[in-house]
C-alpha cells in the first residue's frame, strides 16, 4: 500500500499563510532559500493586498507544499507518489526530488509574471457542479469565439468541472448551465484564464526557461494532475511542469491512476482541502486527508499504520 502527497492549486491561499507556517529551523532554512533565490523577502508575499497577485499567490502555495510536505517527512512521512494540481506540480515536483527548490521559486516567479501579463484583467476561472463533462463541453462550444473565449480547463470529478476564458463568456456559460440543471456555479479567485489555449504563448516561454534549468530522475513517482501518468523521466516532467498552465487539468484521472497504482493513504497539504474531498471520491478503500483539517499526528498515525499493514 502507497502513500500519495497531493498540491493544492489557487484558490485556498489565505493572507499570512506564510507566517503561520511551523515556527522551526526547517522551515526558517527554506524561507531563507526562497528569499535568497528570488532576491527578495519573500514573508512579504502574504498580505492580503500581495495575494491579489497570481505571482505571489504561486509562490506562497509553492513555499508552503514544499514547507509541509518536509515537516512531513521529518516526521518519518515518506510519499512513494507526489502530485499536484496545476501550480501545485512544482512543489510535487521538488519533493519527488526532480527538481531544485531554488530552481523552482524562480520557474514559479516567471510563471506567474508570464500569465500575468497575458491577462491582467477581465479574464479567470468558474466552477460548475452538478453538470457532467460533455454537458459543459456542449455549452462551451456553444459560447467560446474569437471575441468571446471559453474553454474546458478542469475536470476535477465526474461532476465537478473548472472553466476558463474571459469573464462575459464565463457568465454565459454559467447562465446555459443553470438552465441545464447545475448545483452550482461560480467564479474562482483566480485571475488568469488557466488550462487552455489562451495561455499556449506563455507556456511556450516558460518552455524555454526550463531549458536552462536542470531536473532529475525523482526518488518517488511524480504524477502528472494533467494527463494522469506517472513520470520517471526527467524530459517528460520538465514538459509537464511547463505546459501545465496550458493543458486541461485531469484530476480526476489522476486520482483513479493513484488508486490503481495502490494509494491507500492521500495527504493534502496546506493550506489545501479541496483536493482531499475530490481525492476520496476516488478511492474506494483506504484514507485522503487534509493535513491543515486533521493536523501531523493524525497523518502520521495514518502512515504508520499502513506502513505496518504492508508487513
């Protein structure tokens, strides 16, 4: 039996997120790197009017998985998989040790400048629940032009699916799909039109920056939240990591892939919880749990237990 980490993406960010992270060497060592490798305080990321920044939203929900996840394994939590959705890949992606935390604050930093600047305003994401797939990609299709883009960018779970495009597009979209039937929708926090053609130019740059960049073969399996595959090789990530942003997010599949694969304990890392209840959805036996919800000592009696029952 295995155990998965999993990275949350925008959206859970709170201000101070940073600040409240455990008071200890660890983590005074990583927040110093971070600062060092972007030249700049990065505790100054976390206030509310900093968060209104996808760049500083980026990096705070990178320094906070990658935070987590080592108090984890201090802690004697070891993950044989890592996974994260959307910006939640890179810090996935430098605790499987395929890539440099250093290397990753400044990938991040350039990631959140490049989309950034692609839309700076009047464009984002919305969340439909309650509607199947090809109901959504049916009312998309309907809607998305040249002058009114809208595009399919997440399917977190059979019935709950992420838009993107631009804000007037998003709300039409959202009108056909209450008339459908739909739970509920509404807009995201987020203010870029991730996951979706919109952003194939930036992705493309950020393709070129990885050419600088040095990954490794990781010591536990990376799995894509994209496409649901289990990378080893160091190629395959660094296009996974830079084309995410770009990519149709597959959650779902991702999560079935870790189940098959023998996860039986999933561990969410702060400040994420939404990927726990999606998570679960998808393992019919076995435990996802959010480590800001149930706390260390809940997760670590967890993997104990399943670490003994494997014997």
């Amino acid at each position: 039996m295995k155990i998965l980490f999993t990275f949350p993406g925008q959206g859970p960010q709170v201000p101070h997120m940073l600040h409240r992270l455990p008071d200890n060497p660890l983590t005074h060592s990583l927040i110093a790197q971070a600062s060092l490798a972007l030249g700049e305080d990065v505790l100054l990321l976390d206030t509310a009017d900093a968060l209104r920044s996808t760049r500083a939203v980026q990096l705070c929900l990178l320094i906070a998985g990658v935070v987590w996840a080592k108090q984890c394994q201090a802690e004697g939590i070891e993950a044989d998989f890592c996974s994260g959705l959307s910006i939640g890949a890179f810090p996935a992606a430098v605790v499987a040790g395929a890539l440099d935390f250093s290397e990753a604050v400044r990938l991040v930093a350039l990631r959140g400048e490049l989309m950034q600047q692609a839309y700076p305003q009047g464009f984002g994401l919305s969340a439909i629940t309650g509607l199947r797939q090809m109901q959504v990609e049916g009312l998309v299709a309907q809607v998305n032009s040249a002058t009114s883009p809208v595009f399919l960018a997440n399917i977190n779970a059979e019935d709950q699916l992420v838009i993107a495009g631009s804000d007037a597009a998003m709300a039409q979209v959202m009108q056909l799909a209450k008339g459908l039937g739909a739970q509920k929708t509404h807009q995201l926090a987020v203010s870029v039109p991730s996951h979706c053609a919109l952003l194939d130019e930036p992705a493309a740059k950020l393709v070129e920056a990885f050419k600088e960049m040095s990954i490794s073969r990781p010591t536990c399996g990376y799995l894509s939240g994209t496409t649901g595959r289990v990378y080893w090789q160091p190629e395959k990530i660094a296009d996974d990591l830079a084309m995410n942003m770009a990519r149709t997010v597959n959650w779902r599949d991702a999560m079935v892939a870790a189940y098959q694969r023998d996860v039986r304990l999933a561990i969410e890392m702060p400040p994420g919880a939404v990927l726990t209840g999606l998570t679960r959805r998808a393992m019919e036996q076995g435990e996802a749990l959010s480590l800001c919800q149930s706390g260390l000592q809940v997760a670590g009696r967890l993997a104990t237990r399943l670490r003994e029952n494997e014997r």
